[in-house]
C-alpha cells in the first residue's frame, strides 16, 4: 500500500499534545507535532507531519480535537 506525506495545520480547541500524540501514534510513522514557525502568541496552533497509508484516518482523528488548516499531502 502506498504511503502518504501529510503535513497540516491543527487549531486545537480544548486538547494536550500528548492526547493528539497518543491518538496517532499507532496510525503511522515518523510523527512530528511542533509550534508552526508563524504561530501567534495564545494561538492553539500544532504543525503536524506524519507517514501514513491512510490520510482519511488521520484526519477524522484530528479533526475531534479541532480544526484542520493548510493541509499538504504528497
């Protein structure tokens, strides 16, 4: 199965990093979750990057925990 590059923007409403790590973690490889180099100060904004045969499964994960923003997919 191929595997997919996402990187995408989520604006969390009321979640840890280790809660959306926790959830993605088992569903692909070499998870990255860090600030966005343009984050605003008080913003709930996480980069996410993660290897994945199944993008679909990735974001109806995130999206439970809040909105997803400039999603790249290669």
């Amino acid at each position: 199965m191929q595997k997919y590059s996402l990187e995408f923007i989520l604006n969390i409403r009321a979640a840890s990093v280790e809660e959306i790590r926790g959830s993605l973690s088992g569903l692909g490889e070499n998870l990255v979750i860090s600030e966005p180099e343009e984050n605003i100060p008080g913003s709930q904004d996480l980069k996410i990057r993660i290897h994945t045969e199944d993008p679909t499964l990735i974001f109806d994960t995130c999206s439970q925990f809040g909105k997803l923003k400039s999603v790249k997919i290669d």
